[in-house]
C-alpha cells in the first residue's frame, strides 16, 4: 500500500476537519455542501473507495474532486491530531478523476428514484443524494465491531418538521434509516443499507441568557457550542469538540472533568425536542411525553430523533485557574481527587495517567514516547490530577499540602517539553533527599529556574513537526490559548490526540472511587488487552456526585485497517464486558456504559445508584 | 578482649557486597587472595554474579574471580531464603560474617524500608551466624550512629536518643542488637563505624557519587542552565539573578550556602576505608568499636572554595546561620538549598569522633588530608562517568 493510500485509509473519522480549531477557517467546500463527503474525512474515504475499485467514479465524485482547492487546512487540522498530512490524498484524488475523466472514462449519473425524488421534494434538491461517492462516505467508520453499511439514500434536512417528513416517507416505504449529526464517528451507530439522516445543517445556537440555558440544533459540534459560551462569559459542559452536543446526550449522556460539578446526563439540559419514530414530534419538559429520566439496566432503543436541546449554561469565575497535581500512585490520585469532590473544592476533576498527559501535550508522537519516559522516570509521575477551580479552590489544594504545577508551570512544561528530555538536573530530583514527593513545586523561584532550564518556546516545541507545517505550528502554539490548561479542559481539543497512534476503544465504567475496586478492574482491562496483544493504558477517572462514584475511562488501541487486530479487538471487547458485568454483579455499584448508550437523557442517580441491578 | 582467633584461612562471608562499601571489601580480601562467600541478591535487571562480575572488572580484578562462591541470600526470608541443604552447607562451615548490607537512604518516606533492611532483617544474618558457630561477626555501621546528643562520640555503644535522620536511627538500633545477639550466643563482635566516604585518593574512582559529590553535582548542574542560557539564548534569566560571565570568562553564580553553625565535614577516601577494614579483620579486638574517621575534617568554607575552582564558577558563599522566610531570593540559591537539606546535618556536623582503637588497629595511619588534589581526582572521575550513569561503560 503507498502512502497516500495508507493515509487515506487511517482516517479516524474523529471529524476534527469539520470544526475550525485551529482558527484556520474550515474547508470550504464542507462547509457549503454539509454532506460528510466534501470535507477532508470523506474525500479521503472516497480516493481510498476508488484506488481499490471498490466504487466507480460518478457524478458527485467529480464534483467532490473538483471542490477541492487544496488550501491545505486539513493538513493543519489533521497533523494537530494524527501526524497524517491529507493534502496529499487530495491531490491524488483529483489527480485520479484528472487522469479518468481524460482518458474518457465513464461517470455515473445519479439513479432515477421516486423514493429520492419524494425525500428531494421535503429537503430541497440539494440535501438528498444516492450518489454512490456520497452514501460511500457515510457507509463505515473505524469501530472494530461495526461491519461496513452503504445507504441508499442520504437526507440532510433542515428543521424538525423536515425530519419528521423524512421519516414518515421511509416508514411509508419501509426503509430502515440512522441519524446522525455528521459529528465524529467511530461507534458503529450511525450506518444503514436504507437511509442515513443527517442533521448536520441544523447548527442554530440560540441563547437564552436570562434562563441559562442555550438551545442548539442536532448538527452543533462541542467545540462550536463553547466557543460560543466562552464569547458571552458562559460554559457548558461539552464533549470532545468535534461531538455533537444532542447526539452525544442522546448517546450516554455528556460527562467531561467538569462532570466533577455539573454533573451528567440529565443534569447537562433543561429541556429537548424530539421527532418520534412515527414523526411525532414532542418535547421532554411535556407531561405527556414519553419518560426520558428514567434508566432501564439493558441494551436501549432511541426514544426518537432529537432536533434540538435546551443546554445549561454555567458561569465563569474571572480567577480560574488550573492545578495539576503530581501523584507517584493511582491509590494517592485517587484519594486526593475524592478529597476535592467531597468538599467541592474546584469545578473539573480528572485523574490522569502520564501517558495520556504526555500525548496531550506533545505535538507529535515521538515527543509524546520521550516526555512520557521523562514523567516517569524523572519526575515520578505516574499520575495527574487535574483541578480546575476560583482563586479559592486553589488556594485549598495549597493548605491541603499538594504541591502542583499551576497555569505558569504548565506553560512553561509544555513548551519546554523538548528540553525537558534531556534536563540532566531533573535526575537530581528523583535522588533528592526530601521527604514530601514533588515538593520542588513549593519553592518561590522554581518556575523562574525551569524558564532558564526548559527555554520554553513555541519553536523549541514544536522543533520536530514536519518541516513543511512547523512555521504555522510555531506560530499556533505561541498563542496563550494553546498552553492554558482551563481553555484546553474546556475546548478539549487535544484529546483527539489519543488516537494518533492507533485508534482508541474507550472502555468506560461507572464506579465507587474504591481504590481495591478500581485496582482490580483496572488489573483487568489490562490483563485482557495484554492476552489479545493490545496496546492499552489508562484514560482518567472523574468524580461524580461529591464523589460517591466516578467515570473511569480504560483504553485499547488497535490498527483499524489491520483485520487481525480487528479480530483481536472484539474479542477483548467481548472479555471486558463480561469482566464488567461479573463486577457489577459482584458488587451492585458498577454500572457499564454500554447500559447508559440510547439513555443519556437519563438521571445520573438512576444508573448511578441503581444501574447495578442488584439493589433495592 | 584479645586472643580469639581472627579466622584463618576459612572465607569471610560477606554481605553488601555489591555496594560501595562491601565491593571495596571484596577487592581488598581478594587482593590479599583471601576467599570470600559473596551472599548477596540479584538485581531487577542482573544475576547476582553478574553484578559482582561487572565490579570486578571495574576493579581490574577478574582475574580473582575463582576465589569467590556465591549465595543468593535474601535476609526477609527465612534461612536467609536458601535451600535447606544450601543453607546447612555453608552453615556448617563457621565463616567469619562481615555484614555491609545496607539501606543507606534517610528520608522519612522511606523509614518502613530503612527499619527493615537494617534493622528487621538482622535476625535473619545473626541467627545464621548463631547456627554456623560464626568465629566473628564484623558489622559495618556508621560513625553518625552516635546520634546528635553529645558532640564528643567514643568508640562505644550509643546512647543518643536522638538522630539526624532515619538511617542513623536504624543504625544505632542495629548496632544494639549486634552487640546483643552476639554477647548472648558468645559470638565475637566488632562494630566499625566509618564516616562519609568518598572515592579513592589516589585515583578519584568511586562506585557511589552522594554525600560529599551530591552538592558539586547540583552546582553543576545549575550551572549548566545558565551557562546555556547565556551562551544560547539571550541571558535575561541569568541577569535577573545576578548570574553573569566576568571578564575572565568565569561564570558568576551568585549563590549562598546557609548551615546553621561552622562545623566539620568527615571525610574518608575509600581506599584508606579499605586498608583499615583489613586491618582490623587481621586482629579483630572483641566487643570492639572502630571509628573509621579523619581526626582533621574539613569544613564547608573550604569545600566550596573547591567546588568554585574544579567548576571555574566564582559566588558561592558559606553564610552560617538559617536563611531567613524572605532570604531566598534567587532561584538556583533556592534550589541548591533544597538539593542539599538532607546533607546539611552532615556540612556542618559538630560530633568529634574518638578512634584509638582504629589506631592500635592501623598502628596510627591516618586519612589524607582531603586537599584540592584530591577533591579535583574525584569530581573528575564523577564527571567522566556522568555521577554514575556511565560507570561501568
């Protein structure tokens, strides 16, 4: 396989080329034509569908290749999260259709469909297609348990009411149909051989500021949402960025570190509306209207199609500012960030793993392996815990007695990250002969000396990015934005960053902060990757509800394009989930997400509490 | 008490052999072609005999391999966790004991460890000896297991209750049971307490680089970050702390050392730590103390004299007395005062340590003074071999 191809066929579908991250603007094309296939991520679906035969060239095809002006931007957006470069793939896709078109091969017109022409009448001729290039765009995605599916049709409507007419015409005509609201992707959820809705026109953000709340439509990503917040002095509780808010509520509920204090699930909304599966359309806060709040512990149907919600907004203290706090141990971690829940000390809680820090924070992944390294071995920190909160809550974490790196401190580790590896004088602080771990980060002067130390700059940072993007990287990672720890909890624009290597399977449990409990399982999601091969690692751990439970996040990576790890991946995933549910079993407290999924509108209490199945 | 045979011609069984100390036990026994029984552990990453293999050839010694025989002994475990018939084997053999094993840490943090390698895990090693009939039991403690109560410290059993650190501690406790176990199963016994070794005074090679090279290396190292910050960037760090290169091209590092009063630091080089072992295994006196120390140690004024000339720096000055809350105001004086916190007791030590018995033992030879000489000798040889990192390459 070339390179180009390689490439294209490591799309993650996190879908980071669809949000404007980087303040690079989006790709224009996408950002006219919504449909998945004229951004970056469908292109290079497309040219990998068409460099193996596996599509002919139609209509769409030659128009998605032509749209096309190569401005670069998805190099940018895609580096920042997977070191992949996908100009190249659209070169050699337009390239492909140059040298087709030339040599007079055939192009495929769209097929006459009445069912098309019905759903065309609804969105407008524009927002339905069953161009093969179109539908094959939104027939896969990287899940290891999820089998190809191509649509026959593909909707974008642009209200409720149009959805609602959608759906009647394919229940009419039998057509089995998945929504989705063109966000990333990589659960398995959104494909079918009938028809796929996709809501990605619908973008409304609508604020209500006197009620606190923000109604925003299906198609309205994470990141787009805070952006928006963050302008008028407000957050909300987002998901990683390229998620869209309504899906990922509909899906297990939102729960970020901020989950530490606004909560999950039903706590992130006020109210939404739905379109029934008959077309009915309903809002949540109706008396009449179908039980949301309630949680069932077992494989869940979608109440219906959620066309827009109503999102809490949460003010900003003007004194925030972020504590990372260095532990040489998950039980230590862990019994600090209960602490913090348990007195409400700061609004986002995580517990982190070095490795998860050190990919976060690297711009590419050999400086991610050497910092990780350099965590371990140096400073001894096995695990972070992150504590977002006021003036207050900062100064608690001090009377407390854990040292911590602060806004400063983070800066300058993160641009310094580089010298950081080869920082002879940090050896000494391992051998130190002082009795309180990390207690370097109390001393008045230590940020002056690591800014000698380390020489923090952008330019030192990003000294190995790929030549040809490092002037640009150089320059982003100069802005104050790129290093703040609060702006980037609340953008999460970094997480993606985790599936640079290999793609992520996110394991997610919900469970008492026990630290035998939380070891055992912990011992076991990594016995059962090991026993298949699998690269795995711990996520974080947030706690939830003063601390009573907590979200844990395990993960497994695997090559999503290598059909053996695929193999390997479901039958670890099948192990994990009968591991989890002999936990669950075992204790009454340990509630798996795969229970929540379709019951994100859902109480927390209720699967909190009583998920488990066993109690009273 | 005089007259016990001091062991023939039967092998020492040692312990710690794979430390600073032990190994330079060994080498000085294997360069008077006397066997030695290694009872020692392996490591994570090396076999037992590996470890003592590298360190022969550090010591030019592979030659002598022959006459060592070796036991992976753990001293948690009980019959020091060999197997019976190993165990009843070497048992049976009546080895003179020399116990160097060691936990030599002193944090708090580590006090649980500390109290079980030196403390816990003696019951295992004496009862050997008590069941192999030991002709003696050599401990190697530490000068600074006299604790901090008196300054003037005989060569005899402590009755300090209070101490500097852990290590001390678990020191002083070992030496009470030593001396217990052994008088109640009639063992002879000798404690040796040496001071703070450093490398050899002739050579300047050393296997460990704390104590005396811990504070050279901590200058060092700060004053490489600002030696690049001035060479390589613009130096506005450095100036903010009055760091600046002088007309002579020498750095100055503006930086005060405080220790609470004038005091001493104690200083032996490890080859004379060596010869004077030997010298007391050769006619070992029973139920006798050994002050393994300099009758002239050195102080803190003089060392850092040293350090600013082998690291061509100027602005270290000792100040005595403690730094006051506002005091710090430069950040690398801060950080070498937090580097050496945990040495200070020992830079600025007021204990005088008697040792006429180490001298009827040596016949009055004495330590070398530790001059610049010697100083030089050894922080070179530490920085050729990176404080340690590439000892053995």
């Amino acid at each position: 396989m070339d390179d180009v191809l390689k490439t294209a066929k490591s799309c993650r579908h996190y879908a980071m080329c669809k949000i404007d991250f980087l303040g690079t603007g989006l790709c224009r094309a996408g950002e006219e034509k919504h449909f998945v296939s004229f951004y970056p991520q469908g292109r290079m679906d497309l040219y990998a569908a068409l460099a193996e035969n596996r599509i002919p060239i139609t209509e769409k095809c030659v128009e998605i290749a032509e749209s096309c002006d190569l401005c670069g931007k998805c190099d940018y957006q895609c580096y920042f999260v997977t070191e992949m470069k996908p100009t190249a793939v659209m070169k050699a896709l337009k390239e492909h259709i140059r040298l087709h078109l030339e040599n007079g091969g055939d192009v495929l017109a769209a097929e006459k469909d009445s069912i098309l022409d019905g759903i065309k009448e609804i969105v407008g001729d524009d927002w339905a297609t069953n161009d093969r290039a179109i539908a094959l765009t939104y027939s896969h995605d990287p899940c290891p348990a999820a089998e190809p599916r191509l649509p026959d049709y593909i909707a974008m409507p642009g209200s409720s009411a149009e959805i609602s007419a959608v759906i009647q015409l394919l229940n009419r005509h039998g057509i089995p149909y998945a929504v989705r609201g063109n966000g990333s992707s990589v659960m398995g959820f959104v494909m079918s051989e009938g028809a796929v809705i996709d809501l990605g026109r619908m973008k409304a953000i609508v604020f209500d500021e006197k009620n606190w709340l923000v109604k925003v439509g299906p198609g309205v990503a994470a990141f787009d949402l805070q952006k928006a917040a963050v302008k008028r002095g407000f957050r909300v509780n987002a998901a990683e960025p390229s998620a869209l808010v309504c899906a990922n509520i509909m899906c297990s509920g939102i729960f970020s570190t901020f989950s530490a204090s606004y909560g999950t699930a039903a706590d992130n909304y006020i109210d939404a509306e739905f379109v029934g599966h008959d077309g009915s359309v309903f809002r949540l806060s109706d008396p009449s209207a179908p039980n949301l709040f309630g949680f069932r512990r077992a494989d869940s149907a979608l109440p219906g199609i959620c066309s827009s919600a109503s999102i809490r907004l949460h003010p900003v203290p003007a004194d925030e500012g972020a504590a990372f706090v260095p532990f040489a141990s998950l039980e230590r971690a862990l019994d600090f960030a209960r602490e913090c829940a348990g007195r409400r000390i700061g609004l986002a809680i995580g517990v982190l793993g070095g490795e998860y820090v050190s990919v976060f924070l690297s711009p590419t992944k050999k400086l991610a392996a050497e910092v990780k390294d350099a965590f371990r071995d140096k400073l001894k920190m096995e695990y972070l815990v992150l504590v977002i909160g006021d003036k207050y809550a900062l100064h608690s974490i001090k009377a407390m007695g854990y040292p911590y790196f602060d806004n400063r401190m983070i800066r300058i580790l993160n641009l310094g990250l580089p010298a950081l590896t080869s920082a002879k004088w940090l050896d000494l602080m391992d051998e130190l002969a002082d009795d309180k771990p990390f207690s370097y980060l109390g001393l008045a002067h230590f940020p002056d000396l690591a800014e000698a130390a380390l020489a923090p700059s952008s330019a030192q940072l990003v000294g190995d990015v790929d030549p040809e993007l490092r002037p640009f990287f150089e320059k982003l990672y100069a802005r104050p934005e790129m290093t703040d720890p609060v702006w980037l909890n609340m953008f999460r624009i970094v997480s993606a960053r985790m599936g640079r290597e290999k793609h992520v399977v996110a394991m997610i449990i919900y469970l008492p902060i026990d630290h035998t409990l939380i070891a055992g399982i912990g011992r076991e999601f990594k016995r059962i990757a090991d026993s298949h091969g699998l690269k795995n690692d711990f996520g974080f751990i947030t706690p939830l509800d003063d601390g009573k439970r907590c979200v844990f996040e395990y993960d497994y990576y695997l090559d999503q394009n290598d059909p053996r790890e695929k193999i390997k991946m479901r039958q670890a995933m099948m192990e994990t989930g009968m591991m989890i549910e002999k936990f669950s079993a075992a204790t009454g407290t340990v509630t798996w997400i795969r229970h929540v999924f379709c019951q994100g509108f859902s109480r927390k209490e209720s699967f909190l509490y009583s998920g488990a199945g066993t109690g009273p | 008490m005089t007259g016990i045979k001091a062991g023939g011609d039967e092998p020492h069984l040692l312990t710690g052999a794979t430390g600073f100390l032990g190994s330079h036990i060994m080498a000085g026994l294997l360069a008077e072609g006397k066997r030695v029984v290694i009872a020692g552990r392996s490591s994570s990453r090396e076999p037992l005999k590996e470890r003592i293999r590298r360190l022969l050839h550090w010591f030019g010694m592979e030659c002598r391999e022959g006459l060592l025989e070796f036991h992976e002994i753990d001293f948690l475990k009980p019959r020091m966790g060999l197997g019976r018939a190993e165990y009843d084997r070497l048992r049976g053999r009546g080895c003179p004991v020399i116990h160097c094993a060691s936990d030599t840490r002193f944090t708090e943090k580590n006090r649980a460890m500390v109290m079980k390698s030196n403390v816990e895990s003696l019951a295992t090693i004496l009862d050997f000896a008590t069941a192999s009939g030991a002709r003696w039991f050599h401990f190697i403690s530490s000068a600074y297991a006299a604790g901090i109560d008196r300054f003037a410290c005989p060569e005899a059993p402590v009755h300090s209750l209070r101490f500097n650190n852990v290590y001390e501690e678990s020191k002083a406790l070992a030496e009470d049971r030593v001396a217990g176990k052994c008088r109640e199963e009639k063992i002879p016994y000798t404690i040796i307490r040496p001071a703070i070794v450093y490398g050899d005074s002739s050579t300047g090679k050393s296997l460990r680089f704390n104590a005396l090279y811990f504070p050279v290396r901590s200058l060092q190292h700060i004053r490489d970050i600002y030696l690049d910050e001035i060479k390589n960037r613009n130096g506005m760090k450095a100036a903010e702390c009055g760091i600046f290169i002088n007309d002579e091209g020498v750095l100055h590092l503006p930086i005060r050392i405080f220790i609470p009063h004038e005091g001493k630091i104690n200083l032996v080089p490890v080859n004379y730590f060596t010869k004077t072992i030997l010298a007391i295994l050769e006619k070992p006196e029973n139920e006798t103390f050994y002050h393994i120390t300099s009758n002239r140690p050195e102080n803190m004024t003089r060392l850092a004299s040293y350090a600013e000339r082998f690291l061509e720096i100027t602005g270290i000055e000792v100040v005595i007395g403690a730094a006051g809350a506002d005091a710090m105001k430069n950040p690398p004086e801060e950080l070498f005062d937090y580097f050496i916190k945990a040495y200070r007791p020992y830079i600025s030590d007021k204990r005088d340590f008697f040792r006429e018995n180490t001298d009827r033992a040596t016949g009055g030879v004495l330590p070398p003074d530790f001059g610049y000489e010697i100083f030089q000798k050894c922080m070179a040889f530490a920085v050729a071999a990176d404080w340690g990192k590439r000892l053995f390459d």
